[in-house]
C-alpha cells in the first residue's frame, strides 16, 4: 500500500510537471488571459472538446453533416486525430468523454440499433468494447490514470445504475441504497486516481441528491446545507467533491464538499445560477454561470475564493448560449466549447 501511494504522488508530481501545452503561437491574449478557439476540420453541427490531460491534448466529439457523432483528439501542437469504433453509427455515433493522462480515451457509441457500448481506446487506435452483462446499452464517461474506468448502464427495464470496470476487465455494479435511479452528473471528472467517484440519485420523490463512493464500494450521500436538491459534478485526488445544488427557490449555487465533510458554498456575483463542474488537484474549480438573460459565462475559482469571469469572443449573448467549460488540468487550463447566437458551438482553450 505504501509503494502505490509513493507511486501515485510521484505520478501526481510529474504531472504538475508539465505544462498546460498552449503553445506561444497557439495563445491569444483575451480581455488579459490566453485563449485558442477552434473547429475540428469538416465539423458542421459543432465541435465539443470534453476532457484536457496534464500536457493540454484534449479529446471531444465533432459532428459533421450527417450530423452523427464522431470522436476526435487534439494534441497540443493543433494535430487532430479522428476516430470511430468498430460499428460506431446510430444517432449518436461516437461520444468520447474521458482521457488520462496516457492519452487512453473511454467514451460510448451507438449502433445502428440505437443501442449503447462502452468504448476504451489506447494509444495505437485499438478498442476494447464494454457492455455490462444484462445491460441493454452501456456508457462509459470517465476513464483514471491506471484505467480503471466507471459509466452508467440501462438495465431491460429502462432503470439506470451505476459501474466501475477494473482495468483488467472486472466490473461491479451498484446503485445507491433507497435511490431509484443513480447516474453520473459529470463527465470527464467524477472518478478520481485513487477509484472513488461522485454522482448523484434520485429519490423516491424524484429529488436529486450527491453521493461520494470509495474505491472499496463504500458509499456516503450528503446535501450542502440549506439545499432541496444537490448535485455532485466532480472529484479531485484529495477527496474533495465540487458541485451546485438549489435552494428552496430553485436557484442554484455551487459547493465544495471537503474530505472532512466540510462544505463551502459560493457564487458569483450577480449570476442568476452558478454551476461549478470540475475541480483539480490543487483545489482550483471551473464551472459555469449564467445570467438574468439565460447567457452562460465561463468561471475560474481559486482556493483562496477568487473568482475569474471569462466569455470566449463570439459566444452569444441570447438565452442558451455563451461560454461553456467542461474540465480543466493540473495547470488550471480550462476546455470547453462556446455557441454563438447562430446555435452553432466550437471548441476553446483558455488559461489565466
């Protein structure tokens, strides 16, 4: 146990190590800050960047003119990658939601059945489907630094429930006790290197609360104070759960759920909801906001409680669209994509 923590804080530091990967060339200063904004080559109906690793590489799904889906990976010298797995098709096509740090990315496709599998890609462009035994369709949405990976499945009667698969092929499945439905609020960053994992359930009067399981499968569930519904969105290595929750009102404010079970919950000022969705290592979060108008706006907050405000130039500024980030690395970059007032969404990355 003691060699594989030292393992894992040595692979931690290494991390930290490298940088964000934006090149000079590649950043552009923003109101102040470095932003890059693109499309992948032949992207019609949008390009969605979903997960940035430790070296800036970035994996997402683009949609052409079929508008179907399809995987693509973007290295941090602007080099795209594009790929399907075998089948791929459907309506959704290929939707990658996580990479680690060894650029292996895990995600889902749907066949031509409409049917969902759970996909693990590798460096060489091999795949390894998942399908949970019994399901009738199968996604996975995070994928950790040794390849343990967790996503959600539908069982014959439509009911969802949640899985971890051992990088050697093993899976457990498990819902949260008195939960009737128990999914994953996040893609990208609800599973941690060390295998614990945060989402959320419903209960028997179909209010959502956050959930905390260990990598043992020991699970707690839990509510910022003064919450009616809560929302558990990431994990980082150190235990700490970020996320949003509403208040009797209905309006929606963010928290951060310390190991100890500690809660700080925040907001930015004048937002009309705040929405935080990932957090790192260091105790950096990235979330969203949006405003009176229905705009959605991108934040950074850092662990001392400073908020940073950003707008990706041309995100719209009608109701729905703006800047959306996704996840962000070690270095406190932030992925994401932005829509315009024409409904249509790229790709950026923007760092401090």
């Amino acid at each position: 146990m003691h060699r594989l923590c030292v393992l894992i804080c040595l692979c931690l530091g290494l991390l930290v190590a490298v940088p964000y990967g934006l090149s000079a060339k590649d950043m552009q200063p923003a109101s102040g800050h470095h932003v890059l904004t693109y499309d992948v080559p032949g992207a019609v109906y949008g390009t969605y960047p979903y997960m940035i690793i430790s070296n800036g590489d970035v994996a997402g799904a683009y949609y052409p003119d079929d508008g179907i889906g399809h995987g693509f990976l973007r290295d941090h010298n602007g080099n795209f990658t594009i790929f399907d797995p075998p089948n791929s098709g459907g309506s959704e096509g290929t939707v990658p939601y996580s990479m680690n740090d060894f650029g292996i990315v895990a995600g889902y496709y749907t066949d031509s059945d409409d049917h969902a599998h759970g996909f693990i890609r590798d460096r060489q462009g091999h795949f390894t489907i998942v399908d949970v035994p019994g399901a009738t369709d199968t996604a996975i949405y995070d994928i950790n630094i040794w390849g343990t990976t967790a996503g959600v499945y539908y069982d014959a009667d439509g009911v969802g429930h949640m899985f971890v698969r051992t990088p050697f092929g093993h899976i457990s499945s498990f819902n949260v006790a008195s939960g009737i439905f128990t999914w994953f609020n996040c893609a990208a960053s609800c599973l941690n290197s060390f295998g614990a994992l945060t989402g959320i359930y419903s209960d028997a009067g179909g209010l959502y609360h956050s959930f905390l399981r260990a990598p043992g499968g020991h699970y707690i569930t839990f509510d910022p104070p003064n919450s009616v519904q809560s929302y558990g969105a990431g994990v980082n290595d150190p235990g700490d759960v970020v996320g949003y929750f509403s208040d009797s009102a209905g309006t929606e404010h963010s928290y951060i759920r310390h190991l100890n079970g500690t809660f700080i919950t925040f907001d930015v000022r004048g937002a009309a909801g705040t929405e935080a969705g990932d957090i790192n290592a260091y105790g950096v979060v990235d979330g969203q906001y949006f405003d009176s108008q229905g705009v959605y706006h991108g934040f950074l907050r850092q662990p001392n409680g400073k908020i940073t405000t950003f707008d990706i130039p041309g995100a719209g500024t009608t109701s729905g669209t703006g800047t959306f980030p996704f996840t962000l690395n070690a270095s406190g970059a932030v992925t994401g994509y932005y829509c315009g007032d024409d409904g249509n969404c790229h790709g950026f990355l923007w760092k401090q």
